[in-house]
C-alpha cells in the first residue's frame, strides 16, 4: 500500500527576503502617507472610510488633527474584481459604519425571508432542520463585488485616496517598527527583465500600514513569522469556488446542502442564493484538511449540479461568471495573541475572523476596520503609533462581539477533523452548551501536515452547458493576465509525480498539470484563490491588473 502524502515536505517557505524591506526608503523617491490600508476589501475600506470621517469630524470641531493623507491600495485593475463571497451579509457592521443610512440605502440584493437546509445523497435531497448557527431571517443576500465598488465610492467621497492595480510587494520595516510598503513592479517579461511597458516599483511611507489583505496573505505571513506571533492553532482554510447562473425559471431565498458530492472524510457544502429570481449564485466550500489527494473541489461542483434537485434549478439556464477564494475556518482558536505591533495593525480575513458555523465573515472583516481605525485616530492625535498605542484596536476587538460570536463556536469547525457523523453529532452538543463542550479545545495541525490518500478522481466529462472545465471557467472568471508575465508562483524542488497529481487537484483554476513525471505550471491561469499557498507552491503578489475581473460574485 502506498504511503500517505504529506504536502508539507514538499512546500518551499515564505520569501522574507522580498516580503520584508529593511533598508532605508528613499525620501525624495517615497511618497508619504500617514495611513495605507493594504487591500481594498470590506476590512480595508470600511477602516478607511471610519478613519477619514473621524479626521472630517475632528477637524470641523476644532480638534486641531490637521491634514491626514490615507490610501487604499487594492492590486485589482477595479474595485471588487478580486472580491467573491457567497454573499449573506449581517447588515450590523454597516449599519454603524454609515448610521445615516437606511438598510434599503445600501448595495444590497434581496432580505433572506426564506431558507432551507438539505442532506444529499447520489439522488435524493432531504430536507433537515436548520441549524441555529445557519439562520439567515433578516440578513440580506449581495454581490460582494458590488458592495466593495460602493464602500469605495464612500471613501472617495470623503477624500481617501483609492488606488487599484497597485499590489503591495514588501513590507518597509526598520527595526521593529514597520514604516511603509513597496509596491509591485509591472512590465516585466517572463525571465523578470524589464520589458516596453515595465514599471519600476514604488515606496509609500506611513504612520501606519493596516494589512486588509484578505486570506493567507503574504505580508501578514511574513509579519508574523518576524515578531513571533503565535496562536493556539494554526490557521485552517477552505477552498470556495463559486458560479453565478441566470436561471429560466424563478429562484427564491437560500438554500444549504450537506453531504453528496462530498466524502464522508471531507467537510463542505453547497449554497444556493438569490440576488434576482432568476440570477442565482451557486456554490461549494471545502476544508482543505480533505484527505484522499485526488479530490478535486471544481470538479465536485461540476458533479453537484447534475444532482436533480440542484439540475432542476439550473435547467436552461446560462452560466455568467465563475471564481474561487480560500476562506479562514480555525476560528477562535487559530486567532493570533495580538493584531498589532508598532506601526502596523491586521484586519478582517488576514487575521482570521470568520465564523465557520454561521458561515459570515464579512461584517467581522468591516468591524474590524472600524475598531481599527478609532485606534489609529487616537494615535495619531497622540502622535503616538506604537503598538503599546495600537493595542487599544486589540483591546476594542477583544471586548467586541466578534470575539464572541468566534469564542461561543471556539471548536465546532474543529469538531469535524474526525468525521462528517461524529462532527456533527459534537457540533449539536457545542451548540446545546453554547459552546462549552466538550470543555477544552480541540488540537489541530495545518492543512498541508494533513496525510493524504490516493483517490476521489472525478469521473465526470464535462458538457459545456451545465458542466465546465477549468479552461472554461477561468474564461468564464474575466482572467486577463498577459501571458508572458513572471511566475508569482514559488515551487519547490524535484517535486514528485504524485505530488504534482495532488496540486493539480487542489487548484481550481488549472494552473498545475502533470507531464509525465514533471510539473507543468501555467502561472497566467491563477485566479489568486490562494489555495496553493496553503498546501503547495507558494504565492506571491504579481503586477497590478492581474487575475480575475469579477463583476457581480
């Protein structure tokens, strides 16, 4: 019998070299900002915007603060391109971030009013009752593509500099204050020589670089590993890949299912949303803790959707657009001891605030930009950013509900690491107990120390109507990343046939194939999902532009 695979052996390690800058930026080259947000997502733009109001308020109150210059760098050719969630939004963070507004005021779709929960097997679909955790009455289902186009309209309304395409590289530090980043240079060819359009990198200084990077972000990667920043649990992460479908026939409310396609070892499931009633956004999540090495996340959607219950949904109609995104499932346990040193601070899916069981993280990600920009307010009335100053972002957090929300679930995602059934036999008492039981948490190993198995290949030929391959997909993604651009993608070392196999599984968008005993990556492909960061070859920030163009995921 063959031995299990363990990816960890075969992944190379961060390049701290070129995440972490420690020469002196260069004064008349650098362009100094007071504050950078890292990322134009829910998190960094609802920080920007809190932030800039607080100095607007401030300064038409007399409070003196002055000019403060604060930018939003976003490595997407437009806001929202890169963003994709389900999307069932808890409208609570919001509602605070603009108080004025009413609910009908903001980029929602439709109020979830009905939602249904379903076990499937090969042929059958059962409906279960919905797990309290899983309750959605009164939120609202959105693009998240087009909420974060309209939180950057707010904020450029209230004079934040928003810059998309410009990909933060590096981390500018000197000792063990961070006081900038340096962005990604563009127009390189594929050997990283400067090509015709080549443009060098640049150097933004700040008081402050707050990471909104979303998952597994680099950066806050690299922070970490340079101030030992530890948690109890190492991060955990599902791969979500996503399709937006205009129906023929009218489609309401939400729906969840549970099990087939899925293996018993496996933990998923599918979601079935309405913006319109006949615009309906389908998805499958995974954990990527799975363990049979041949399990192919795109391909069981495929498989999904020639369920009957799901097929009759989709008959006839068209598929729109397609993405994928990791997502953060450790929970409390895999939150880090602290969010903040001098200078810098980290929000939203970077940090890890997603709540498994209910499925929501974007009103975390928006909560945590909003405590954090009250911190970086007061610190710069102080003229104070040092992290026994930003510490006062950590103290809001961990006094908020988010903390909450994640502590009273602290294991029920960690539940599941022994079986579909057992999990969600201890997931029902978690929830009886409020998350007491089973009193002490439960250990975990990240995804790529998880042994995997030979199997779960997809059979499946798809037909271009209700099936796709991953060619297709990515087309149907907007990707339009130039050809000759450098590799982002770092590789390790002889990488073995089985293991090539296993990554060419795992990437939902075919950047990875096998030829013979050799790995063939095709770099161009790569819709920045980061699933490949958890268990393979390691990503880095490519030029600006780059990617997926997401318009309505």
């Amino acid at each position: 019998m063959a031995q299990p695979l363990i990816p960890s052996r075969f992944q190379p390690t961060l390049p701290d070299e070129r995440l972490l800058i420690r020469e002196k930026p260069d004064e008349e080259e650098a362009i100094p900002m007071d504050v950078v947000f890292v990322g134009g997502g829910p998190g960094g733009l609802a920080g920007a915007i809190e932030l800039a109001r607080l100095v607007k308020q401030d300064n038409e109150s007399g409070g003196g603060i002055g000019e403060v210059e604060i930018a939003v760098l976003e490595k997407a050719e437009e806001l929202g391109n890169h963003n994709l969630s389900g999307a069932v939004i808890n409208p609570r963070a919001i509602r605070e971030l603009f108080p004025d507004l009413a609910d009908k005021d903001f980029p929602f779709r439709t109020q979830v009013d009905k939602e249904r929960v379903y076990l499937l097997t090969k042929k059958r679909a059962w409906r279960i009752p919905t797990p309290p955790p899983m309750k959605n009455h009164g939120n609202y289902i959105a693009s998240i593509s087009e909420v974060v186009r309209w939180l950057g309209e707010q904020a450029e309304g209230l004079g934040v500099n928003v810059f998309p395409g410009y990909p933060v590289e590096s981390l500018l530090v000197e000792g063990d204050r961070v006081v900038g980043v340096r962005t990604v240079p563009s127009g390189l060819d594929r050997e990283g020589k400067p090509g015709p359009a080549f443009e060098p990198a640049g150097d933004i200084t700040a008081q402050v670089v707050a990471l909104s990077e979303g998952t597994r972000g680099p950066l806050t990667q690299a922070w970490r590993e340079w101030q030992g920043v530890e948690s109890p649990n190492p991060q955990i992460y599902a791969l979500g890949v996503k399709e937006l479908w205009e129906t023929k026939e009218p489609f309401e409310g939400v729906v969840h299912t549970l099990g087939w396609p899925l293996p018993k070892s496996a933990f998923g499931g599918s979601f079935l949303y309405a913006l319109e009633p006949n615009l309906v956004a389908l998805g499958l999540v995974v954990g990527m803790d799975y363990r049979d090495r041949g399990l192919d996340v795109h391909m069981k959607l495929q498989e999904l959707k020639t369920h009957p219950f799901v097929q009759k949904i989709l008959d006839g109609g068209e598929m729109l657009e397609w993405g994928a995104k990791t997502i953060p499932e450790g929970g409390f346990y895999a939150l880090t001891e602290r969010r903040h040193s001098d200078g810098l601070v980290v929000l939203g899916d970077a940090a890890g605030m997603v709540e498994v069981a209910s499925l929501k993280g974007i009103h975390y990600a928006m909560q945590s930009g909003i405590y954090a920009a009250r911190a970086i307010f007061q610190a710069l009335k102080k003229g104070d950013t040092s992290s026994a100053t930003l510490k006062a972002y950590d103290d809001a957090f961990m006094e908020s509900y988010v903390r909450k929300d994640l502590k009273k679930r602290r294991n029920m995602r960690l539940a599941f690491k022994s079986g579909f059934l057992w999990g969600a036999f201890k997931a029902v008492l978690m929830t009886l107990t409020g998350g007491w039981f089973p009193g002490w948490r439960i250990k975990s190993e990240e995804d790529a120390a998880e042994p995997r198995k030979a199997g779960g290949q997809s059979e499946l030929t798809p037909d271009n109507k209700l099936t796709f391959s991953k060619v297709d997909a990515v087309f149907k993604s907007g990707n339009q990343t130039r050809d000759d651009i450098p590799s982002h993608l770092i590789v390790g070392e002889d990488v073995p046939g089985d293991v090539a196999d296993l990554y060419a599984s795992m990437c939902p968008a075919g950047v990875y194939e096998r030829d013979g005993d050799k790995l063939v990556v095709n770099p161009p492909n790569c819709v920045d999902c980061k699933a490949t960061d958890v268990i393979g070859p390691r990503w880095t920030p490519r030029e600006g532009g780059s990617g997926p163009r997401y318009k309505r995921m």
